[in-house]
C-alpha cells in the first residue's frame, strides 16, 4: 500500500488528518498512515465523556480529551501507542495483525474489532463509510503506562443510566512484551511502515491540505460543542462530606448541560437547595462555568459553612 506521513502528535490535528484524508484524498487502491497522540483520551462518536472518563484526573495530569468520528469506545493514548490508518474500499485491519505476526507476536483477530495476543487485548479499531469509501483506525499498545489508562477511564461517583455507547473493558497488554527483538517504538514502526508499504512509495499533501486539515481541527475537533456537547443524556449521583454536613447530587446532564438538579443529604442549611439548583440548570457541565455562578449565589447559606469551591468538588467527584 501507499502511505501519507503524519508526525504530528496533536490530537485534534489528527483526528482532522483522518477526516481530511477520508473525504478529499482519491485513491483507487488502499492507502495507510502511521501516527501517535500525546497522552489523550479518544472517545467514540456517540459515547458520553461525563459518564466515560475521568475528566478530573485529566485535567489534574494534563491529558488531553478529543472525540473522534467513528465509533466504538473511549481508548487512552500515549507516545508509546501507535496509531494506524487505512482509506479505500473495504479496508481490512488484517494486513496490520500479519505485519504483526511475521515480526514474532503471535496475533489473533476476535471480538467485535479486536486484536488480541495470549488472550489480551493489544489493539482495537474503529470504522466509518463516506461515499463509497471506508476509514478504519485502530490502537497499537506498544508500552503504553497502563496506570494511567487504568486512571483516565475510571469514573468517579455513580454512573446510573446513560444513553450512548459504553466502553468495553477488557484486559489488556503490551507488544513490547511480545516483540523483544525491538529496542523502542520507533523501530517498531519504522519496520511496520517498511512491511505495510512493500515499495509502494510514500503519497503527499499540499500546504494547501495541511491548512485545511488545521482548519478543520480548529473549527471542530478542538471546540467544546463537539467533544463536550455532543455528549447524550446521562444522569448521575455524586456524594461528599462537607463542612455542612452529607450532600448528595443528583443530576441529568444532555449535550454537556445540566437539565435537571437535586441536593439530598443531612447537611444544614438556611435557604433550600432546590433555589441553587435552580441557578444551575442549562449551565455548562465545566467546572469554571460553575464556580462562577455559585460565588455569585452565596453558597454558605444553602450548605452551612461551606464554599463555591466545596460544591464544585462534589458535582465533579472530586470529593
């Protein structure tokens, strides 16, 4: 096959790369593209971030969170991850499992878009069809920090419904563990890169495609209305102890608003709650857009004693 080259590790440029490619670069055979990510967190078209991933410790170590356009479920990236792509008619992530095998993996295709290896999960794929063309992308642990994987998907408080798709947990691995003979992710790639291609040669885009793809990135990737607002209906139960006492939150967020609130609890109070819960309501699930009503609301005489920042706290699992 043919391939592009991508040495971007931004995200949303590569998210818009993929779309880019899917949409305006013509080939009648299948093309690739090798690429990574930044620690980030790619969720699915369809899938809700508040009830996916744990977006306080992504904010607490820098990670970054996107959305793709393909479906499946939120998968944590890092610079020991390798991304593949392939465009064309009917693409196959097989060529990607044999590449794997001749290098010494023992790799099995199964499940519903898996590659897995001694029973564990070291990739996994997504696909999307656009006029008569076919994207499928797909993870390739190489040494990923599985801890923080671990981490980034754990969500905090409880989940009781929520519409979407939710993410399938399985075990997975490595192929650090399974390819010895490479010394990094580098060579690992540039070997795969070599298989994959057989002398195809290497494509080119424009400058002109690279500002579009930036654009694009700009424009919808990186904006809150489509990683966050495109978020379904989801509601939750949030539980702290705090200076007034126990709170409990309960609330249903939709397309990344709050659209109904309540406060339970023991907790001591001069004004009832259901006022500030009030003030809430259509607000952005975002922690800022919060904090900034309730230290307009005077938040002590709701919950005795305690702050804007206290009440934050609780509505983000932080507590």
């Amino acid at each position: 096959m043919k391939f592009l080259t991508n040495i971007s590790t931004d995200p949303y440029f590569n998210l818009a790369f993929d779309e880019y490619c899917l949409e305006n670069v013509r080939e009648e055979e299948p093309y690739f593209f090798l690429w990574r990510n930044r620690p980030s967190v790619i969720v699915g078209l369809n899938q809700n971030v508040f009830s996916e991933v744990n977006l306080g410790y992504l904010e607490e170590h820098g990670i970054t969170l996107a959305r793709r356009v393909t479906g499946g479920g939120a998968v944590y990236h890092d610079l020991q991850n390798l991304n593949y792509t392939i465009i064309g008619k009917e693409p196959s992530p097989e060529p990607i499992a044999e590449a794997l095998r001749a290098l010494g993996a023992d790799v099995v295709m199964s499940g519903r878009n898996d590659m897995f290896v001694d029973g564990k999960k070291c990739s996994g794929y997504a696909r999307r069809v656009s006029h008569g063309r076919e994207i499928i992308h797909g993870t390739l642990m190489y040494d990923v920090d599985l801890e923080t994987l671990t981490h980034v998907l754990d969500v905090p408080g409880s989940k009781m419904q929520a519409k979407g798709i939710a993410s399938v947990k399985s075990r997975v691995c490595n192929l650090k563990d399974y390819l010895p003979g490479y010394g990094s992710l580098d060579e690992l790639q540039a070997e795969l890169q070599g298989i994959l291609s057989d002398g195809a040669g290497e494509m080119e885009l424009t400058p002109e495609d690279t500002g579009h793809i930036r654009l694009l990135a700009e424009t919808k990737f990186a904006t809150w209305d489509f990683i966050y607002g495109h978020s379904r209906e989801a509601d939750f139960m949030r539980k702290a102890k705090l200076p007034c006492g126990t709170v409990e939150a309960t609330f249903k967020l939709d397309r990344g608003r709050i659209c109904s609130l309540a406060f339970y609890g023991d907790y001591l109070f001069d004004l009832p709650s259901d006022e500030l819960a009030r003030r809430l309501e259509g607000k952005r699930f975002e922690a800022s857009e919060i904090l900034k009503v309730l230290e307009g609301a005077d938040v002590p005489s709701y919950f005795k004693g305690t702050s804007a920042e206290d009440l934050v706290s609780v509505l983000f699992g932080l507590s």
